[in-house]
C-alpha cells in the first residue's frame, strides 16, 4: 500500500523540478540575446564614432589644400611672396643700351666679349629688370604706357653676324626682346653680318629689325637727295624682306642735320636714336633720343651704374 502512494509522489516531484527548470534556460537564452544586442550596439556606437573621426580628420586635410575647382588658382602660392611692380613715372628717362659686336678684339672697344655680355644680362635677370620693345617705349612717350620703373632697350647697330650666333641664344636663355637696326644693304652681301634667313628668325622670336640706312654714311654730310634714298630704300629694303612695317632708326655714328629730322618724319619714322650717352627721354625730341653706350672695355660695375644712374659721367 505505501509502495503506491510513493510512485505517484515521486512522479509528482519529477514533473515539478522539470517545470521550474524550463524557465531559467529561456532566461538564460534571453540574456544572451540582450548581452548580444547591447554588444552590436556598442560596435555600431564605435564604428559611428570612428567614421565621425575620419570624417573630422578627412575635413581637416580638405581645408588644408583648396579643392580643384574652375574658381580656384591651383597656381596661386600662399606662403611665397608676390613681387609687386612699380611702375615708372610719365616723363622719366629710360636707359636705351646700344651694342654692336658681341665677340672679342683686341683693342676693339665696339666688340663686347660674350661673357660680359652674358654677365650683364644675368645682372638684369636677377634684379627684376623688364626689356622693352620700341613699340612700348614709343607708347611710354605718347601715351603715358605704364611700364616696370625697372625697365631697358636693348639695341645692337649694324646687324653683325655674331649677334645671331652669340647674343640671340643669351636673350633666349633670360627671356629678353631687343631691337637691331640693320644695315639693309650689307643682308646675305657682306660677310660677317646677318643673313636674310637668320633676320627673318630673329624678327619673329622678339628681336625687332629696323633701319640703320643703307650702307651706313655720315648723313650730316649728305645732301637732302642723298639722304632721302639712304632712309628710304633702307626702310623698303625690310619691309619687303620681313613683311612689316619700319617705324624705327638709329643715325650711323650718330650723324644727323635739320635735313635728317625732317625726312624722318616724312618717311614715316616714329623714333630715332643717336650715339649720345645718357638715358633717352621724351624731351630729347622723339627723333633725337640719347643711348647709353657699353664699350667692350667696360667692366660690369660700370654697365651697373649707367643703367641705374641718368646723370652718370659719359665722359668715360
């Protein structure tokens, strides 16, 4: 009888303990879900926070090089300082330099070793000096042009051969113009001067040619006739030969008379250049205008001075 009553009180208790365990393994299950959740919670936190620090820094990086955009200067510099121009005053002199051979000779002082030449281009290179054309001068006295209060003519008288071979790669290497006035009949004729191939080349790479007459005579010494045919067969000469006009001339050994002044203006010259030492200036007259000269002898702080003072001593 007691055997009876236990079975049933033994599958009572059994049945109990299995009911009271079920819950606690779902709520374990349940735990761990929650725990998981909260773990890709924090993961997600972390990985919102670190795209917001790339985000953060990349901005950063943005604003220290500016976007490539059309409205920006990708060129621009903004450490590097910018050179600031000054420009000259209307009326002021301006050093128009006159050269003629560049190669050596002895106790040749027309002849400018190259060297000394190159040297004084570098010295214009390296304080900032600009070289202009005639056309920009002409329009400096005129018209009140504005150019660099640093600013020179180059010229070579004659049209040697060696300004070709030695002068026009020198100009080249600095970026410089110059003007030659030529005498029109010594072209593909005389040796030791330029040819008609290499006057064409230096007249369109930023070395204008010009007239220096026809075969270079004293024209104060000419009569009217005379000197006409030598300032205008010079001038057609060129013209035909380049294609453009000649406004331009420099007086062979710097030579002229009233006769002179006024065939120039006739013939349509703008500009006309002597010897004379000193800095040229609009109130030298517009066909009158001075040069500085450089001898071959001149050691550079002697160019240094003349292109930098007007009233240096051309006595010398």
């Amino acid at each position: 009888m007691q055997k009876k009553i236990i079975f049933p009180v033994l599958l009572s208790f059994l049945l109990l303990c299995s009911c009271s365990n079920s819950p606690t393994v779902q709520n374990t299950d349940s735990t761990v879900v929650k725990k998981e959740k909260q773990n890709n919670t924090n993961i997600d936190k972390e990985k919102s926070e670190n795209s917001n620090t790339e985000i953060e820094e990349n901005s950063t990086k943005n604003t220290d090089k500016p976007a490539n955009n059309p409205g920006i200067n990708d060129n621009a510099t903004v450490n590097n300082p910018t050179v600031t121009t000054t420009y000259k005053a209307a009326n002021q002199g301006v050093p128009v330099i006159m050269y003629h051979s560049i190669a050596y000779e002895e106790g040749n002082p027309a002849r400018l070793p190259v060297e000394n030449f190159k040297a004084q281009m570098q010295y214009l290179k390296d304080n900032n000096y600009t070289t202009l054309t005639l056309d920009e001068l002409y329009k400096y006295y005129t018209e009140d042009y504005p150019i660099p209060e640093k600013s020179v003519v180059l010229t070579f008288d004659d049209g040697y051969d060696d300004n070709y071979t030695s002068a026009y790669p020198i100009l080249k290497q600095f970026g410089f113009k110059a003007t030659i006035f030529l005498i029109s009949d010594f072209i593909d004729k005389m040796p030791g001067y330029l040819n008609s191939t290499q006057v064409k080349e230096l007249n369109a790479n930023g070395m204008s040619i010009e007239c220096h007459t026809v075969d270079h005579p004293h024209l104060d010494q000419l009569t009217v006739d005379q000197q006409k045919l030598e300032l205008e067969n010079s001038k057609q000469a060129i013209e035909k030969l380049l294609n453009k006009q000649v406004k331009y001339i420099a007086y062979p050994y710097g030579g002229y008379n009233q006769d002179t002044l006024s065939l120039v203006s006739q013939l349509g010259y703008s500009l006309a250049f002597t010897t004379d030492g000193r800095w040229s200036e609009k109130s030298d007259g517009l066909v009158t205008l001075d040069r500085v000269y450089i001898s071959g002898f001149a050691p550079l702080e002697k160019f240094i001075t003349r292109i930098t003072d007007p009233n240096y001593d051309n006595t010398d």
